[in-house]
C-alpha cells in the first residue's frame, strides 16, 4: 500500500515537472488539437502617484498661496 502511494506520488510529481519545465502549449493538447494563445494585459500606462507626477507637483506649487511679507517696522 505504501508502495503504491509513493508511485502515485512520483507520477503526480513527474507530470507536474513535466508540465511546468518541458511541456509548450503546442504540446500540452492532443496532437490535432490547436490551442488559441491566451490574450496579453492590455497595454494601457500605468497610474502613476500624485507624489511622482511632475503636472501634479507643478499645480500644487501655483495652487500655494505667497508666504507672507514680513512688516518694515
């Protein structure tokens, strides 16, 4: 019994490395089988952060009130 679950085990093993290593989607399927390549993320710019935007920092800089005059006494 214990000798079965080992094999059982190793072929679990065996197939997993198989799949993860050797095997190409091409492969993967039935031989006449085609398989249809999974589509890419799109290619959309990623959000950048208020603290790395240049436009944002600049706007906050215009937004920023003078500091104030000291008095001539």
């Amino acid at each position: 019994m214990l000798y079965m679950l080992a094999a059982i085990g190793a072929i679990c093993v065996a197939v997993l490395l198989w799949r993860a290593f050797v095997a190409s989607p091409e492969q993967a399927g039935e031989p006449g089988e085609r398989r249809i390549p999974r589509p890419g993320r799109p290619s959309r710019p990623s959000p950048i952060a208020p603290d790395d935007d240049p436009d944002f920092l600049r706007k906050l800089g215009e937004r920023k009130p003078p500091p104030p005059e000291p008095d001539g006494n």
